[in-house]
C-alpha cells in the first residue's frame, strides 16, 4: 500500500491528523515538563529512560499518557 501524499487526503483526514499531533504535542510537554520538574524518588522506574521514551518514541499520546497515570509516583502533603 503505498503512502498518501498530505494533497490526496480528505479535509476528515487532515483534520484527525493535525487533532491527533496536537493531543501527542500536549501531552509529551505536559509529560515532559513534569518528569523535569521531579526528582528519581518522585518517579517509577528510571527517569532517564522515562525522558528518553517521551522524547524518542512515536506513541500518538500513549506513552506520555502512560507516565502521567502511573510513571509518577504519589507525593503524600
């Protein structure tokens, strides 16, 4: 199957496109905005291999959805 040329995509597709990378772009800086703000101890798992996830891995919104559920770790005030 060969791949479609942004002109030869329908205005339903181009907008789940732009809708999609605007979701992934908001919450990779969410997520990753967070991560930087938190020490190891705050984190589940190693926090470099958290940053190097978010920054690396095409995951259309998942992997940042998945630090901010359970990659951080509940502060108790």
């Amino acid at each position: 199957m060969a791949k479609k040329k942004w002109k030869d995509l329908t205005s339903r597709q181009k907008g789940v496109v732009v809708a999609t990378t605007t979701i992934d772009t908001g919450l990779r800086t969410w997520a990753g905005r967070d991560l930087a703000s938190r020490t190891q101890e705050e984190v589940n798992g190693p926090k470099w291999a958290w940053g190097l996830g978010l920054a690396m891995v095409n995951s259309v919104g998942i992997l940042p959805a998945v630090y901010l559920i359970w990659g951080r770790k509940r502060v108790s005030q």
